[in-house]
C-alpha cells in the first residue's frame, strides 16, 4: 500500500514539479525528488509549491532530479505494480499528471465526499481533513507534497480502523456546511473527543500512538451519536 502525492506547476499544461510516495503500513519515504518539466516554466506557483527554477537547478546538480512526467512515472512504478493499492487526495490529478491509471486505490476524498453524499459536488481539502481526523496543520505555507502524502496516509489508516468515525465525521460536516464555520472548531473537538475515547496503543517505547489500532468502542459511537 503506497501513498502518491505530487507538486505540480503551470505552464501550457500541469507538470509534476515533485513526487513523493510513502509506504503506507512502514511509513518509509519511496520516493522524494525533483521533477524536471518536459515544458519551459511559464509559472512555478512557488507560494503553493514551495518549487522554483533555483530548487530545480540544485536537484540536478545534485543528480537527484527526476526527468518529465515519464522519469516520475518510472520512479513510482519501481515500487509499485497492479495490485498495490495506491492511497492519496484528489489522486486523479496525480494521474493525470504521470498519465497513468489505477484500478486498485483508496482516495480520501472520495471517502469524504461519499460519506456526505454520493452526488455531492463540494469536496473537502486535505489541510481541513488533517486538522478534523489528525488534529495537525499541513499546508502551513508552501505545500509539502511528502507531508501530504503522509497525512493522507494516516487520515485513511485511522478512517480503516474506525468504521464509525466517519460516519460522525459525516454527519457534523453536513451540520458545518449548514451552518457555517462557526461550526467548525465544534467539528474538530468532536472528532477530538472520538479518538481520545477510542483504545488505542502504544508502541514499545513508550511514545507514538499508533493509527490502525484505533477502536472506537460502542458506547461511545452510541454516546456521540445521540450528542
């Protein structure tokens, strides 16, 4: 299971300008690179991508740079094949942009979306995504596209192993997109409660929770239900 996030800039068309990918159970980072344009640069987005032609121009100094869409392509399908489930945010732009298909993918905001609402055309960023489910800030500046591959990550590794917790994700984004964004803090101290009630372990040594054994007991999905 491998989560696929990438940076990508404008010119005539998109362009990878970065690729990550992170091994979904390990957490190790597969791939982290620059990625050369097949196409002059009219614009690096460089307040979103945090890309610009002088962190192109190191990467390949360094040799660490990736060449066109294809060299990206490459890359990701080294660690990759059919059946590897692919795991990320809005992942039919990152196809797009390698010109790649998947079959086999878990897409957190697909998930989001559906729980709302199959037809529902609003979806939820990633940034307030990480803030509902991780209680992190991403995207605090300039984009990561590794850090956004790992939230994605562990936004679905947490929605896996507690099946309730997006059905009340659900149902306190639809009161949010009632009622506003003053409902918002309420949406994520809700989502808070949940997981500070659900068990939970703790690695070996003594620190780090770990996302996939989150259990949300019944009495607390049946206490939060009628809340």
């Amino acid at each position: 299971m491998v989560t696929v996030y990438n940076s990508w800039i404008r010119d005539t068309q998109c362009e990878a300008g970065r690729l990550s990918a992170v091994d979904v159970l390990t957490g190790e980072t597969l791939v982290d690179a620059i990625v050369e344009p097949a196409h002059p640069v009219v614009n690096w987005r460089g307040k979103i991508t945090g890309l610009s032609k002088e962190t192109l121009q190191r990467a390949k100094d360094e040799g660490t740079h990736l060449r066109g869409w294809r060299g990206a392509r490459w890359a990701l399908w080294k660690h990759i094949n059919a059946d590897t489930i692919l795991v990320g945010h809005a992942l039919e732009y990152d196809m797009q942009i390698l010109r790649m298909w998947h079959h086999n993918v878990i897409d957190t905001s697909i998930l989001t979306k559906t729980a709302m609402a199959p037809d529902l055309a609003r979806r939820w960023s990633l940034q307030k995504l990480s803030l509902s489910f991780l209680k992190e800030m991403i995207q605090d500046g300039s984009h990561c596209s590794t850090e956004d591959a790992q939230a994605a990550a562990a936004i679905v590794k947490i929605i896996v192993s507690n099946p309730g917790l997006l059905e009340l994700w659900a149902k306190d984004a639809d009161r949010l997109a009632r009622w506003g964004r003053a409902s918002e803090a309420r949406l994520r101290t809700r989502m808070q409660e949940a997981l500070a009630a659900a068990s939970c372990e703790v690695d070996g040594s003594g620190g780090g929770v770990q996302p996939e054994v989150f259990k949300l007991p019944p009495e607390t999905a049946s206490a939060l239900e009628s809340a």
